[in-house]
C-alpha cells in the first residue's frame, strides 16, 4: 500500500507500507525531486546493468528525508511550511517514508531502530529550524 500525504496541493510525505509489492520497477518521487524513491521487485537471474553514475551538477534547495522502519513504532507528525500540526501516522517494522515538503516531529512509540537517508552535506544548525511539538492533546492518527 502507498499514502501520499498532502497539504494545499504539496506533497508531504510518501509512506509505502511493508505489503507493498509489485513486479518490476515503480518510482514514487517525480523526476524534479531531489531525492529519488522507488521500489524494485525481480525474479532470480535478473540482470541489472552495470553502471556507474555521471557527475552531474545538481542544485538541492531543500533537504528531503527516506526513513527505513528495521524494528519498532515511530510516530510520525506532519507541519506545514509553517509550522502548524496537521496530522499523524504511525510507521512500523517494514515501512519506508520519504519526508519531501513541510516539517515533521516523531515520538517513538516502541524500541526503535531505523535508517535515515538524506542529501548532505550536513550543515548542522544551517540545515533545520527546530520548533515545538504538537501536544499529545492535539495529535490526530490517521490509521490507514
């Protein structure tokens, strides 16, 4: 399964579930993202050719996020651009979510353990605004 989440016409967030599967080859992000999802499924004896990539000049204005789910819960929480909470999900075991527009917070619900994969360079406190999470109170899971 696949949820995009969006807000006033932006993608936020793409979440592909642990049961996703499809034979062959299906990319989530357009081409104009910086950073690149897709999904890959083939049978034994499948070739991929070999390769090795071009260096090319690339312009990143926005850092986006992939999350791989390995053990555990994280809730996820969406903002907006400006930093208003707008909803919840909850990402277990098998998950993967790419982090593409707005801002986002998480609580983790049970041990954790994940792969975060991102453009850097990292540019520490030049690269996030850091603000306040939504109160508990305030929080709306969406269950899919």
């Amino acid at each position: 399964m696949i949820e995009n989440i969006t807000h006033n016409n932006k993608q936020l967030a793409i979440i592909i579930r642990k049961d996703y599967k499809k034979d062959g080859v299906k990319f989530f992000t357009p081409n104009d993202y910086s950073q690149q999802l897709a999904y890959m499924s083939h049978k034994r004896g499948h070739k991929i050719d070999a390769h090795t990539h071009n260096k090319v000049r690339r312009s990143v204005h926005f850092t986006q996020e992939v999350l791989v789910i390995r053990k555990g819960k994280l809730r996820v929480d969406f903002y907006d651009s400006e930093q208003n909470y707008l909803e919840s999900r909850i990402l277990e075991e098998g998950d993967v979510i790419l982090l593409a527009d707005g801002g986002h917070g998480f609580e983790v619900i049970e041990d954790l353990e994940m792969i975060e994969i991102k453009q850097g360079p990292y540019l520490g406190d030049e690269d996030k605004t850091r603000f306040k999470h939504a109160e508990p109170k305030d929080i709306n899971i969406v269950h899919e």
